[in-house]
C-alpha cells in the first residue's frame, strides 16, 4: 500500500512538472541574454515609485536604464527592480551614469533594487579612445545619492585602466 502511494505521488508530482506550470513557480529563476545593443527607447513596466518600482525584466532593460542615464536623465528619487537574471554574454559594457566626453559625468541617482538576481559574463568595456577626463567603470559607473541593493555579478572580466572601477559601481559620491 505504502508503495502505491508513493508511486502516484511521485506520477502526480511529475505531471505537475510537465504541465507547463511556470518557471519561477517551480523556483527557476529566469535569464535574459543581452545582444550589445542599447537600444534608444524602451518602455518600463512600473510607475518607478517605491510602492511600484519600474521593472527590469530584460537585458534590453537595463541597457536602456545605461542609454539613457548617459544620455543625461539622473533618475533621482525613481524606484527601479530587476526581475531576471541577466547574462551579459561578455558583451562590452558601458556603465549606468559614466563619462560622455570631455566635458562631464552623467550620474544615476535613483533606488535599484536587483531584486537578488544575478548578473552573468559581465564584461566592462574599456573607454580610455573617447578621450575622457577620467575613467568610470561598473554595472553602475558612477551613482551620486543613489541606493544600489541586492544585485550580484556571477563571473565575468574587469579588463580596464582607471581610478574608478568596481564591479557593481565604479565611483560613488553623496549619501
């Protein structure tokens, strides 16, 4: 008797896996690959408010969150969490807030809670051919009032000359 109960439980539990029941219910947490590109508009899911943080559900994402940090929106006092792990595929990047030229720094100064998602092949591209003042380089390049939280860079390779380099920030200034 003991045997056939522990039989249909093992057949029960079986076809719940193969029913399609989703990933992160079954505790698989799921990643996205990024491609390289940084791409000129994305549209977040979220009101970027604590309460309903903007969603990184995507490298797309958080190549956005860079493209437009650098592009000069600091994001202050905006809520952001990240909802997959990311797998960078040792694609060259350039940090959320970090230098545009010659003439100054972008700075990331809003709330990013990595939700304990993982980032994988990080890859930091080196940026000393733009001719910059100085050198900032990390998933975040440089973050000034800002909370950075919860996030983890699984492997990946820090190939680049400067002061300011650090895995997850390369340089940071304020509370």
């Amino acid at each position: 008797m003991k045997r056939s109960i522990s039989f249909f439980m093992t057949l029960a539990m079986l076809c719940a896996l193969l029913s399609g029941i989703p990933a992160s219910a079954a505790g698989i947490t799921p990643c996205d690959t990024w491609d390289g590109s940084y791409p000129a508009e994305y549209v977040f899911s979220g009101a970027g408010t604590a309460d309903d943080p903007y969603l990184i559900d995507s490298a797309a994402a958080l190549a956005y969150l860079s493209a437009s940090t650098n592009g000069g929106n600091t994001w202050a006092d905006t809520y952001f969490r990240m909802t997959v792990d990311i797998d960078m595929a040792n694609q060259p990047w350039i940090g959320i807030g970090a230098m545009t030229g010659t003439t100054g720094t972008t700075v990331f100064s809003g709330v990013f809670d990595g939700g304990y998602h993982k980032i994988e092949n990080f890859a930091l591209a080196d940026r000393n051919s733009e001719q910059i003042i100085y050198n900032v380089n990390g998933l975040f390049g440089e973050i000034q009032n800002a909370v950075i939280r919860n996030i983890g860079i699984q492997s990946g390779a820090i190939s680049v000359s400067g002061a300011r380099v650090g895995a997850i920030v390369g340089y940071a200034c304020g509370s």
